[in-house]
C-alpha cells in the first residue's frame, strides 16, 4: 500500500484503494490476468491426464559375462476396454560422463506389440546375451535403456529412460594352509576360479604377486568351460617379516578379470633356523 501524509496531524492517509481494486476481488483477478496475456513469462496450465498404460522396471541382473536381465511390468489401468501397446527400446553403453552420442555404440533395439485385457498385467523381460554386448563394453560401463510405448486406442506415448551398471563377476576364492608363517617357510596357495557365466572362457589363467613373499607368478589353466571349477595349487614362501598381503587375479581373453586377496602374517625367522 501506499500513502500521503494526513491533511490534519502526524498520521498517514491511505490512497491504495483509490488506484487499485480490493485484494482478492475478481476485479484484481480480471487485472492478472489481462497482465499475463501481455508479459513474456507465460504460465502454462497443465490438465492432468490418467495414464492408460502403467510401467514398472523389475530388478535387473547386469553382470558381466553372464545375461543381462530387464524385466518390464505392463499394467493395463482401464477398467472399460482392452489395450493394445506398442514398444520401442534402445540399449546404448553410456559414456563416464553419462552422454550417450554417436560415438558410444547400440547394443540392441527391441520392438514388441502387446494386447492387454482390461486391469492385465504383463512382464516383459529384454535380455542381452553376453555375444552381443561382450565386445562393446567393459565391466563398470554403464547401460542406458530409452524406453518408448504407445496406446493404439488412445494415442497417448509413455518415455522414459533407464540406467543401469554392468558388475564385474566375482568367483575367485584363495586358501592358504598357513596364515602365520616364520621366515622363508613354505606355504601352499590354492586358487579356485567358478565361471558361473555362459561364456566360454579361453586363454585363461592366475596370476599372483605379494610384495615381501616372492616374484609374481602365472598359473596357466587353458580353458573354463561354463558352469564349472579350476583350480591350481602353488607352494610359496615369504622373506619379509610383518602383515604380507597376497593378491592372485583370474585373468582370461573373454571377461574382465577378477580379483581376491589374503592376508598373511610373518614373523622373524629362528637365525639358526636359517640356512
């Protein structure tokens, strides 16, 4: 509000009422209104509209070297008519910086038809066989799914994306039959490596080093057939005294390697021991 000072005394007088319209009024409203029609930021109004399909992305298993699961919940929300969507999905390897450009390589495009009764659901699932995504990207990549439907009978199109990593496969195990060791005494070392993929596993091996405990060392074991075992067994010995760790790799030409680790304690060795 604003004002002038009163004829008669200290006190202000009021003039708000003589050049604007009472707050709330629908004079005030129509004023607004006229505003907004000239000024350049416009206010849209929105009318919410009912979703005719529901979507739910499930869990998805992503690791490397085995297939890669996305499951798709469709949920007809019409209680009157059945309804007919039409799907469209594209996997793209995102980059670190989550773009998603010409240069980053198309794993799949998928498109699907689906009748769905009134109140039905249905699941969808989008796999990815390790052939067709080995080659494109690397354990820790990012995937990003871009998603599309739409209603036939109604015209409305549902968008959406999705991202999700690719895990390295874990399944290496390493037993020692000592963990606390004197001074140059020996030690054996079982490596186990369990392929729980559907690759094919060639050229493949252990590698193990540990500073204080000797030079690294390959264990070659050729082939890993699916859904089976290797192991090998390598006797060392360790010269430095204190906490020796001791790391063995399971490499191989197909899927990024994994990794485990154990702990070894050394204490001084016996001089007269020594030889």
């Amino acid at each position: 509000s604003s004002g002038i000072n009163a004829e008669y005394g200290d006190e202000r007088e009021d003039l708000t009422s003589s050049y604007k319209h009472a707050e709330g009024s629908t004079e005030e409203e129509n004023v607004v209104e006229k505003v907004k029609h000239f000024g350049s930021r416009k206010e849209w109004n929105v009318r919410k509209v009912n979703r005719d399909i529901q979507v739910e992305l499930g869990h998805e298993t992503a690791v490397m070297g085995s297939e890669i699961k996305i499951p798709l919940q469709l949920t007809n929300t019409s209680s009157r008519s059945s309804r007919t969507v039409s799907l469209s999905a594209h996997i793209k390897c995102s980059a670190y910086t989550g773009r998603t450009d010409n240069k980053q390589p198309l794993i799949k495009t998928i498109t699907n038809v689906l009748e769905l009764s009134k109140k039905e659901s249905d699941t969808l699932t989008i796999s990815l066989l390790p052939e067709e995504y080995l080659k494109k990207i690397r354990a820790g990549s990012t995937l990003r799914m871009f998603l599309q439907l739409s209603v036939q009978e109604t015209k409305q199109v549902y968008a959406t994306q999705e991202t999700f990593l690719v895990k390295k496969g874990s399944g290496v195990m390493v037993s020692c039959t000592k963990t606390q060791v004197k001074q140059y005494e020996e030690f054996d070392v079982t490596c186990t490596y369990t392929n729980t993929t559907s690759t094919k596993l060639t050229r493949s091996y252990f590698y193990l080093e540990g500073p204080g405990i000797r030079r690294s060392k390959k264990l070659y074991c050729g082939t890993v057939q699916p859904d089976s075992t290797i192991e090998r067994t390598l006797t060392l010995s360790a010269y430095r005294v204190g906490e020796r760790v001791l790391f063995v790799k399971f490499c191989n030409s197909k899927i990024p390697n994994a990794i485990e680790k154990v702990k070894i304690q050394v204490e001084e060795a016996d001089p007269t021991e020594v030889i």
